[in-house]
C-alpha cells in the first residue's frame, strides 16, 4: 500500500482519462491484509485524478507473492468488456511515456490471436538464468486469447510454481499450456543494471518503457516532473538536441556538455593530436555492473571521465503561464552540485523554457 500510494502521481502522467484499467492486488505486508478504508481512500485518489484505478484483496487469503502476481492475468480476463483486447501485467514502478506510442505498438499485431509480448533483461545472465521471457518490471502484454489460455489453466498453474516470480510464473503457463512464444519488444525496459544509469537515460534510444526508476541513477529519480515537459511537446521526453560548442539536451534528464571538438569533431587536440570523438549512436556504460549488455543495449562505450563530461541533472520542473493565461510552458531546471576547487565549490543551475507550438 505505502509503494502504491508513492506511485500515484507517476501513473497520473500517463493513464488518466485513457479508458485502460487498472487492477491493484494490495497487502500492507506478507502478515497483514490492506485496510479497506485505507483502500477506498487511495482508490478515491486515483478516480479524483482520472484514474480508472481498483483496489482489490487478494483472491486467495494465503496466495504468496508469485500467486496474487500470476492471478492478475484471470482477474483482468474476468473483468474484459466487449472493447478489450489486451491484458498486461505492470510493476508499480512501470512507466510508460507515451500511451499513444504503446498503443501503436499493440496495433501491429493482431489481439484476436494469442500473443505474448514483451522484454527480456538487458542483463543476459537474468536471460541465461530465467529463460526467454517478458520481464514483468518492463510490461507483459497478453492479447485476450491467450489470456483465455491462462484462465483457464490458472488452478494448474499457480499450485505448481517453480519460483517466488510472478513473471516467470505467467511464461510458465503460457508455455505449458499454448504454443505462443515470446515476441520480444526491444524497446520495453526492465532496467536490470544499478547505480548510475545516466548512459542510459541519455542513450536516445526508443523507451517505451521504464522500471526500477525509484532506485536508479544514484539518486531517486522523479518521473513526474520530469515527465512533465511532455505536456508541450508529447514524445520529447528524453528526446536529444544538440547545440553548438557540444552541448546536448536530454529532455527532462540532463544537459551536458562535452569538450569541444569531441561530438563535433572541428577541433583538433592536445598539440595538434587527434580527439576521442564522442560516437552519440553507442550507449555510455555508467553503471556499476560488469554485465553482458551485447544483445539489449549494442553498441555501447566506457564511461567518460569527469573532466571530459560536465552534466547537469534536472533539479525541477514546472508548467507555467506564458502570459496569456494559458499554461503552455513549461520551465525546467538543471542543476550541478559544487566540485572542490571548481568554480570555488559553488553549486550551478541552468535554466530552459520549452512552450507548446500553437497552430
């Protein structure tokens, strides 16, 4: 209940008064059942933001995690109107930025037939380990066919797990009892790597979603505000620009600048040398794990020394009144904490404006 009401504001950047679902199984702990006026409250919450959100017990008092996870999958499918055609199992720290971009994602393929769409880790000792699979923090999208499949097999299924993870426990099923095979979405993310993920995040590769964003990055990341510029300009989020003197936006994440010549490639170096040139295509390694990312997240390149990065890291962010009345803007901040014996240690801010283009 306490992850869940953290989240809400983050789901209000992408499922209000977007006609999905959302179902919720809530415990306050393994010992504790949630609290029904607790529930009402938060579920109010929700609704009052535009959420179609519902709060529900789990079905069985003594399902354990990898069961009230799997049994979502025949929640929703009892739960389908004439108008659905997809199911798909979130963590509650699943973003997804651009509803419209997942939805024209679903349109290529065809709900009337089983499928079963989504990611694997970009870690490929999590994919060695567990198998080819949808990682559950990245998006399990079922079309309702084979969400009938699991349905009706879920009694079978969720007395014989074979491990605590309600996402290895949906593949377990689905390639028990179907014929269905993973269709893997490069561009749905579990996010399997720790501490410092600004390589990713600056990557400009497509998201179309994101995981495990409350423990990345060295620091908490708050998706809502910086989230917040796609009211202006809808899929810019962490969309790149470069400016002059090899400068680069990340939209809502950072701005950086590199030494110049080392994007552009106009200067030459150190007494006449050659330059490293900064190739934008690869994906920085900045986290701290030495893992195997060829098959996810290729090309990729080492981590850049401080001196050869200088980045400021989105601070806040806020829609705003341009003058007419109207909040079409939206101004962020980006921030840069003092270095000893740079700039005499004082911290540094650069601020930028983005407005909504009127026709």
């Amino acid at each position: 209940m306490s992850r869940l009401k953290d989240t809400v504001k983050h789901l209000a950047r992408w499922l209000p008064h977007t006609g999905a679902r959302l179902y919720a199984i809530v415990i306050e702990n393994e010992e504790t059942p949630a609290d029904d006026r607790e529930m009402e409250k938060v579920q109010k919450k929700f609704k009052e933001a535009g959420m179609n959100v519902h709060l529900i017990h789990p079905v069985r008092e003594d399902h354990t995690f990898a069961q009230r996870y799997f049994s979502l999958v025949s929640v929703m499918y009892r739960m389908r109107n004439a108008k659905t055609q997809w199911v798909i199992t979130i963590d509650d720290d699943t973003f997804f930025p651009s509803i419209h971009e997942l939805l024209a994602l679903l349109s290529k393929y065809d709900a009337s037939k089983p499928y079963y769409l989504g990611a694997l880790s970009e870690d490929w000792w999590a994919v060695n380990r567990y198998g080819l699979m949808g990682f559950g923090g990245a998006g399990i999208m079922i079309s309702l066919p084979l969400a009938q499949t699991i349905a009706n097999h879920t009694e079978d299924c969720e007395e014989h797990l074979r491990t605590s993870a309600g996402d290895i426990s949906v593949m377990d099923c689905i390639y028990a009892h179907s014929l269905t095979k993973l269709t893997h979405i490069p561009s749905l993310h579990q996010v399997d790597m720790h501490g410092d993920l600004s390589g990713f995040y600056e990557s400009g590769r497509e998201l179309l979603s994101l995981h495990h964003w409350k423990e990345s990055v060295g620091y908490r990341l708050e998706l809502d505000k910086m989230h917040l510029v796609a009211d202006v300009c809808e899929t810019c989020f962490l969309q790149r620009w470069q400016f002059p003197n090899d400068l680069v936006l990340t939209n809502g994440f950072s701005i950086v600048h590199y030494p110049q010549g080392h994007i552009s490639g106009t200067k030459p170096g150190v007494l006449g040398g050659a330059i490293e040139k900064v190739d934008l295509n690869e994906v920085e390694r900045t986290w701290g794990d030495d893992i195997n990312v060829l098959h996810s997240l290729a090309p990729t390149r080492a981590k850049m020394e401080a001196e050869s990065k200088t980045s400021y890291r989105l601070l806040d962010s806020q829609l705003v009144d341009a003058g007419d009345g109207v909040k079409d803007t939206v101004r962020q901040v980006y921030f840069r904490k003092g270095e000893k014996g740079v700039n005499e240690g004082r911290d540094t801010v650069m601020p930028r404006t983005q407005h909504v283009k009127r026709g």
